[in-house]
DNA sequence: TATATTTGCAACCATATGGTTTCATAAACA
DNA sequence: TGTTTATGAAACCATATGGTTGCAAATATA
C-alpha cells in the first residue's frame, strides 16, 4: 500500500484534520465533533496519518492525544522547489515586462 | 468526483509527469518513453491532470503537446503557508535556544 | 488512395478508498 | 464491582483508482 505524505493529504477530510492539529493536539473524539462523519471513520484518518507519520501519539489515560508532525510538511515544500523557481522566473518576466512599458511611456 | 491539485499529486506518476512537464512541453507518446506503462495509461493521468487544470493541451497536427499550468502548484504552496510559520517558529526557538547556550557558555 | 502514426475512449479487472455498523478492550468512575 | 467512556479493529459495502487490451478517429506519409 502506497503510503506517503502525498496520499496523506490527497483527501479532504484529512487536510482538514492537518490543519486542527497544526493548532493543537487533539483526541480522535475532539477531531470528530468537527465533522460530519462518524468517530470510526475520522479513526481511519488518523491511522493513514499515523502510517504516513504525518500525526503522532501520546496516550494520556484512557485518551490519545494525536500530534501534528510538522517536519513532514516540509517534504511536500520540498518537492514543491523545483516549480517555485519556474513561478519565480515568470514573476520576474512579468516584472520587467512592466518595468519596459512604463519606460517606454516616458 | 474529487478532482483537485491535491489528488492530481497523489499519484507517484502524476508526480513524475508534472515534474517532466515542468523542463518543456511533451507528448503522450514522448512522456510514455519515460515510464513501463502503457501510453494509455499515461493518457489517463494526462485526463486527471487535465480535469485538474494542471496541464493544457496545444493541438499540433496530430500531435498533443501537454504543458504544464505552473499556477496550480501556488495552490499547494498556498496550503502548505499555514505550517511554514509553524517550523519557522521552531526553527527561531532551535535557534534562540543555541544562542542562549552560547551565551552561557561565555 | 492506401497505409502508418498519434491519440483518446470504452470495456474490463483487481485492488484501494472512504464510509458505515458492530464489537472488543482498557481506563475512569459510581 | 458494575457501568460509562475512549478508542481501535473487523466486516461489509459502494465507488474510485490505476492498469490493461481493443478499438475508432484524425492526421501524416508513401
């Protein structure tokens, strides 16, 4: 089973459980009462997660508190350079094509 | 069906493709030479990026040169901006931290 | 015109995905 | 101790996914 942090954001619902623990570490109840899905479902979530090691638990008693992994964001950052350069590129075409029209206004 | 920038880069070939079209314009056939697949399986990733608005297709006779929308990676980058401040500021704290350790060493 | 090339699409298939309901287990609490 | 609470896991289901083979259509070429 393909399992990386690509698979792991490639659903909605799992962004969004990301996204609420980029806040604060949550049980799965608490994660739940956010959604419209059942408890067991948003456990699902968390198990993709967890095999992505994007979340990580701490047990607490009878309660897990699921952990936001921020490094792994940083892999999708990462994969993201080799484009960043090209839209920077572009950008600074932009920039001087503009730059030449108010010049040639002048 | 789902169809967005997320799922489009779900897939390791998708991710494969879009970094292909990232160096210059291809063909089905010509990005197929690079992967074991059939040319109709490159062809129906070529579809999901399409639907994603990932890539635009430039008719040439016969031929489809698919080009990559570098746009739609902002939208990943854009997501991705809520937990850069995240590991900036733990980065800050590391670093604050080997300050405070140098100083002391002083 | 007849043939070869480039491509997309449909049909099919095995497996993955995301959801549900039901259950088992362990901790907290009366 | 018996009950409630928090959780994960299993079984099941409909649909999505990623691949294949076999076609049809359109363009290029002999």
């Amino acid at each position: 089973m393909r399992r990386d942090i690509f698979q792991a954001i490639a659903d909605p619902t799992r962004r969004a459980i990301i996204g609420l623990l980029a806040m604060q570490a949550m049980t799965p109840n608490g994660i739940a009462e956010h959604f419209q899905t059942t408890r067991q479902a948003v456990s699902k979530h968390l198990r993709v997660l967890t095999e992505c090691e994007v979340v990580k638990q701490e047990y607490q008693g009878r309660e897990i508190y699921y952990h936001l992994e921020i490094e792994r964001m940083k892999e999708i950052d990462k994969w993201l350079e080799q484009f960043r350069k090209l839209w920077e590129t572009r950008f600074e075409q932009l920039d001087n094509l503009l730059a030449n029209l108010k010049k040639n206004k002048k």
